[in-house]
C-alpha cells in the first residue's frame, strides 16, 4: 500500500513540474507527460513497472477523450463543411494511409504494419493547431477551415481505425469475415444509438437536471460514458466508440456544454495518464543508436504528409498559397498518434524497433510543429510567387478605402463590437476603417456600405495600408490577448504617439495589455455590471440624475480618460460641486514659461493638477508623462478642482 501510494506521489510531482515548465515554454504539455513516462519506466529509471492495472486506468483517459470528440461531433456542422470534411480531409487520410502502404512495400514492410504505421502517421494534433489557429485568428482564413476540416475528419477516421487495428492481428483467412462482424456490430450499435438513444437520452438528462443536484448529474454523466463504453466492449468493439458515441447522443441535447465542462477535469488527468503510459514503453536507447531512423521518418512524415495536403488541397481549387500553409499546419503528427500505437502495440502489429523510431518521430514532430507555423507566412512568400500578388491586392484594397481619409480610427476586428462602435461612430461623423479576417463578414458589410476590408492587423504593411500614420486612434475590438499585444507591437513600431483603446475580455488580462502600450483597457464584466445596476436601480425607483452620477464616479474611478468634465454656463444649473474634478484647455503662447519644460519639472502636482492630454498640431497624445516636453502652440488638457486649475493656468502661462 505505501509502495503503491509512493509512486502515485512520485508520478504526480513528476507531472506537475514537467507540465509546468513546458506550459512556461509554450510546449504542449503531452510532451511533458511522454517524457515523464520515459524517465520513470522500465526502460530508464526503472521507478514504475507497466502494470496492467495502470493501463487500464490510462484507458479510461481514451474514453474520455473519444466522449469529448463524440460531444463536438454535429451533423449540421459537417453538412456546412461537408466538401473539405469528406472530401479533403478523406483525401488528406487516404493518401497518407497509401503512400505509407507504398513504402513499406518498397521497405519490406508487411502491409499490416504499413496500414498500422500510416494510419498513426496521418493524424495531427487536434489540441496545437486548433489552439494556435485561435491565437492567431486564422481560424476564419482560407488555410484555417481547411486545417479544422481535416482535424474533424481525422478525429471522425480514429473510431473505424480502432476497430480496423485490433482486427489485423487475426490470420489472413479469418481478416474479411472478422472485419464484416466488427462493422457489422458497429452499424446495429450506431443504429440503435441513434434511431432511440436520442429520444431517450433527452428525457433521462431532463429528469436528472430537475433535481437540481450537480453531484447527481456528474454521476449520470459517468454513467452513460462509461455504460456505453462497456456495452461497446461487450459486443466485442472498443471501449472508445462506446464513449464516442454517447458523446454523440448529449452533443444533441441542450445539456451539452454542462456536460462538456463537467467531464473535462476527469478526461485532462485520465489522458494525461495515459500519455504517461505511453511514454514509459519508450527506450531511450534503443531510439538514440537508431537515431538516423528516427530524424529520417520525421523528415519523411513532414515532406510527405505536407505534399499530399498540398496536393489534396489543390486538387479541390485551393490557392497556392493556401495550400502551402494548410500542408505546413497539418504535416506534423498528433495525440491520435499516440492513442492508436497503444493499440498497435497491444496486438504487436510492429515491430517493436520501428515502434519506438515511430514515437519518437510523433513526439519531435509535435515539439517543431509550432515553429513550422510560425514560419508559414516567411515560407509561403519564399516559394509561391503569386502569394505577392494575392498580398499586394489585399493591401491596394486596404489603402484604396483610406487614401483620402485622415483623423480616421483604425477598427481591428469587425465582430459584435467593432460594428456596434462604427454604428456609433458614423453617427458622430467620424470617420474609420476597419480590418477584419473573415472573408465572408467583409463582402456582407461591404456590400452594405461598411468600410471595412479584408486584412491582418499584425502585418506592418496592412497598418500602413490603413493609413496609421494620418490616424486618430487605433481600437482593438477582439478580446484576444495574444493577438491584441501583436496588433499594439506593430502599431508602436510605427506610431508610437498613436492611442490604443483595447477591448478585454477578462479583467485579469488589463495589467499585461496596459503594459503592452494600451492607452485604455475596456473590460466587458466592468461595464456589464455598471449596466446590470444601473437598470436594476431604476426598476427599483432610484432617481435617473443619481444613477447617473454614479455611474460617472464608478467610472471616473476606472478609466483615467473619462475623469472630470469640461465646464460651461449650462451647468450652473447643476450646481456642481466645487471639489468636483473639471478639464480645462490651456493654449501654450510663444512666450508661455512652460514652452520647453517637461511636465513633471513644471510642478503641477503639487497644486493637486494633473495633465489629462496634450494637443499638438491637431494630434492628441491621450496619456502624456512628466518626460513628456511641451512645445509652443500645444494645447494642455488639466484636470483638477476649479481652485487649482486657475492657479496651474497661471503657472503654465508665466504667473507664480
């Protein structure tokens, strides 16, 4: 027992430390898991043996992910992108599955093992590329829906793959007769599942979700999963595409995403066992003397897989440069990879040599897949010729739409919030051009009238296309953080006078973009709640004059830009207070004492003065400093009580 509780310690301690320094690298944390496997199997420190008892716990990490794939699965969504899915995506598999045939054939390889080596081959890395694509925002680009779609495809081509492994270990006589049972078992379970599961299924959670008890729906949730798996088994097919399909049967009901959160902390650690596990059959040795094997099947499963995407892709009219930059994202191998070797192993379909070169392989293809997409646009201009051509129509189109535009602001991202905030800008006349990666968004609101055009604002030519240097202002309307700091980075570069206003979604991310140079941060709770109150208040009888004198407090608070007002004759009426925080313009003369002097040497603050802006011949700098030196004609915006404000004036000006 303290045997057992030992090496459940040690394996967790490995885990934490390993996984949260390839976090801190940007690695995926598979790798992490792999390489603790390694270290503490057999095969190297010799500290946990591969027991049975630990493989099974690992397998339930395959459940769970089959569950997870089996929630994401949707019948509309694969209609909508049923061509690339089915058609690319089967191409891109397909031909991964003959060309490995192929060499093996030349290799002496028996074609078992081939079709077992190319189906490991053929799959790419769900988690990374789905995850980069998003921090990218390349999700909505030509290359993106081309990448999703073979994912989705790839994750579908893993259920057949997991009946059609286990069932190659069976003598040639018996191979046809055995993989007609196993589909046939397949389609009456599918059948059944489908045709009454779902009615059922939608009645059962509505009966669960009535009693209002989050342990008890957890328990069911484990209870179908891991039910249907073994009814799955039963039969004599996997565990997987029992757990796969009762992903499918929720996917339909609305308790979906409940679903899909509750089970995630439960398939994250099984999986990452299971990875563990994976990587303690490794022998570090055995793969270091065949090392030139190993560093040649990378580069084989990189140049080919990319070539037969490549040609896939255009081979159903993709451009060349789109379909350079889908081979570069999917070339790499993935965590299905590793999931049909535990299998393959199980049925000692290959040699055990090869299967550790194959590992290998899979893992250093996993640590470069990252690096190559970093460098797929440098490697798409290198090669593709007409990539300049596509790049320069897309920038003429951008300047085309603000070459007699200035003072305009420059709107990154056109979603929800870019276009209300264009809504309200066209109402102010103020002019904007803004820039947004969804091809089909720009033609629908272009052909509506919007000025907005197809561009990467992380590009520093597509920002000067916009016309960044006779711009106002420059406002981030995604809440992508990584994106958003790439954005600021190239417009700093360029303007580093320009004001940035910065959309956030979560408010533990305004330290790091208001470090990224972001003038304002606005969150989405914060005024989300400011609005919540204000309408609760009113409902309740508060008086509106209160609640919006609130509201400017709170916010006053918040954001340094909205702190006090400008005042005029019409607000004597108001009568407002004396202490109440107020702006003031001051336009510095020739002869101004402050002409020359930085901010901070000139003393303000210690009237209780602040500087909110500088004007300088019509560019407003919304966040001057004490460095920032004031020049003849500027205009100074101070914020400060009534009192004090005329006392700065006459500092500024020359007086005491």
């Amino acid at each position: 027992m303290h045997n057992t509780l030992e090496l459940v310690l040690l394996l967790l301690a490995a885990c934490v430390v390993v996984v949260a320094v390839f976090r801190s690298l940007s690695l995926p944390p598979v790798l992490g898991y792999l390489l603790v496997g390694a270290g503490v199997g057999p095969h190297a420190l010799d500290l946990v043996e591969a027991s049975d008892g630990a493989s099974h716990l690992a397998e339930f990490g395959v459940v769970f992910l089959m569950f997870s794939i089996g929630l994401e699965f949707s019948l509309p969504r694969l209609f909508a992108m049923k061509r690339i899915v089915f058609g690319l995506g089967a191409a891109q598999v397909l031909g991964s599955l003959l060309f490995t045939m192929l060499a093996g054939a030349i290799f002496g390889l028996g074609w078992r093992a081939s079709f077992a080596l190319g189906a490991t081959l053929a799959m790419s890395s769900t988690a990374i590329l789905s995850k980069l694509l998003s921090d990218r925002l390349e999700l909505d680009r030509p290359h993106g829906r081309e990448t999703i779609g073979v994912l989705l495809f790839q994750d579908i081509a893993v259920v057949p793959l997991l009946i059609l492994i286990p069932a190659l270990s069976q003598p040639a006589g018996e191979l046809a007769g055995t993989l007609g049972i196993a589909a046939l078992k397949a389609a009456v379970l599918l059948a059944l599942v489908l045709v009454v599961g779902q009615r059922v299924m939608r009645w059962w959670f509505t009966v669960v979700a009535q009693r209002r008890s989050g342990e008890l729906f957890m328990l069911n949730v484990l209870l179908i999963t891991l039910g249907l798996a073994w009814l799955s088994a039963a039969v004599g097919l996997s565990l997987a595409l029992g757990a796969f399909l009762a992903g499918m049967l929720i996917s339909e009901t609305e308790y979906r995403y409940q679903v899909e959160e509750d089970i995630k902390p439960f398939r994250d650690v099984l999986l990452g066992l299971f990875f563990v596990t994976v990587g303690m059959f490794l022998d570090v040795r055995l793969i270091v003397a065949n090392l030139v094997a190993v560093l040649g099947l990378l580069v084989a499963l990189l140049v080919f897989k990319g070539a037969i995407v490549f040609a896939a892709s255009r081979a159903f009219g993709s451009s060349s440069g789109t379909a350079l930059r889908t081979a570069l994202w999917l070339c790499a191998g993935g965590e299905f990879g590793f999931v049909l070797i535990s299998h393959i192993d199980d049925v000692s379909l290959m040699p055990e040599a090869l299967l550790q070169i194959t590992v290998a392989a899979l893992v250093l293809s996993m640590l470069v897949a990252p690096l190559i997409v970093q460098l797929s646009d440098r490697l798409v201009l290198r090669f593709v010729a007409s990539e300049w051509l596509l790049r320069s129509m897309e920038l003429t189109r951008v300047a085309a739409q603000t070459m007699n535009t200035s003072k305009h602001i420059i709107v990154c991202g056109y979603g929800r919030s870019g276009q209300y905030m264009a809504r309200f800008m066209e109402q102010e006349n103020v002019s904007y051009v803004a820039l947004d990666l969804d091809p089909e968004r720009v033609r629908e609101a272009g052909a509506a009238g919007d000025t907005v055009v197809y561009g990467d604002a992380a590009r520093h030519e597509t920002l000067m296309a916009a016309g960044i240097m006779r711009a106002s202002a420059l406002v981030i309307s995604f809440g992508e953080v990584e994106a958003a700091l790439r954005v600021m980075h190239r417009a700093h570069l360029l303007r580093p006078d320009l004001p940035i206003v910065v959309r956030a979604s979560d408010e533990k991310d305004m330290a790091r973009l208001s470090q990224g140079g972001a003038t304002e941060v606005v969150p989405e709770a914060f005024e989300g709640s400011i609005i919540l109150a204000s309408h609760a208040l009113a409902l309740i009888g508060v008086p509106l004059n209160r609640i919006v004198r609130r509201i400017r407090d709170i916010r006053n608070q918040r954001y340094a830009l909205m702190r006090g007002f400008f005042h005029g004759t019409s607000d004597a009426a108001d009568g407002p207070d004396a202490n109440e925080a107020r702006l003031r313009s001051v336009t510095l003369p020739g002869g101004a004492r402050a002409v020359g002097m930085t901010i901070g040497a000139i003393g303000l603050g210690e009237l209780g003065v602040g500087v909110s802006a500088v004007r300088r011949r019509n560019i407003r700098g919304l966040s001057p400093g004490p460095e920032t030196q004031l020049e003849e004609g500027d205009v100074v915006v101070l914020i400060g009580i009534q009192a004090n404000l005329e006392q700065a004036e006459r500092r500024l000006l020359g007086g005491v």
